[in-house]
C-alpha cells in the first residue's frame, strides 16, 4: 500500500521549494508530480500540424517521494503510517491519528 496516493495534498519539506503546499496529481516509481511544486522552464519547439507554437514553457517536474509529507487538519506536515481497520488496511496520519480515505 502507498503511503502517498493522487489526490493527497502534501507539503514540500527540503529543497527550494520547502515550505510550498499542492495537490499530487501523479505518482510515479518514487517520484511525485505535484502541482505548483518543481517548477522548470522548457524550451518547446514548434509544431504548425498539432497547433503548437515554439517557445518556452513552463513544465512541472517530479520531485522525490522522500522530500515531501502530507498535510494534517493543523496545515503541518504528518508523516504516514498504516494500520488494520476492520479487517481493511487504512492509512492514517501520525499526528492526529486520523484515517484517510480510501
């Protein structure tokens, strides 16, 4: 079971971005695109077919499982932990003890 799941709202702990919070919209091996977090500009070369215009975006990169905790009801970072609820494992945070949803 994954400790940090899409949808979670997590909080940056190191790196340049410490401190900023988003919305996991992708998990990959142990790496997490979160939005608004890792932030790159990349350079875009034009393709007239698909309508896209040449140029530099900006591109939201994966960051490090390990860098980042989730967010309790108190807006502080909680790390995970899982426990056996009726017979279905839960997560919940170590905080406050509450559970997240499946």
């Amino acid at each position: 079971m994954k400790k940090i799941r899409k949808g979670d709202s997590v909080i940056v702990r190191t790196g340049r971005d410490a401190g900023k919070q988003g919305i996991v919209t992708a998990v990959l091996e142990n790496k997490l695109v979160v939005e608004g977090v890792n932030i790159y500009k990349k350079s875009v070369k034009p393709n007239p077919s698909a309508g896209i215009t040449g140029g530099m975006i900006d591109k939201v990169m994966p960051i490090h499982i390990s860098n980042v905790a989730l967010v309790d009801g108190n807006g502080k970072a909680s790390r995970v932990g899982i426990k056996v609820d009726a017979g279905k494992k839960v997560r919940f945070l170590k905080t406050t003890g509450a559970t997240l949803s499946a």
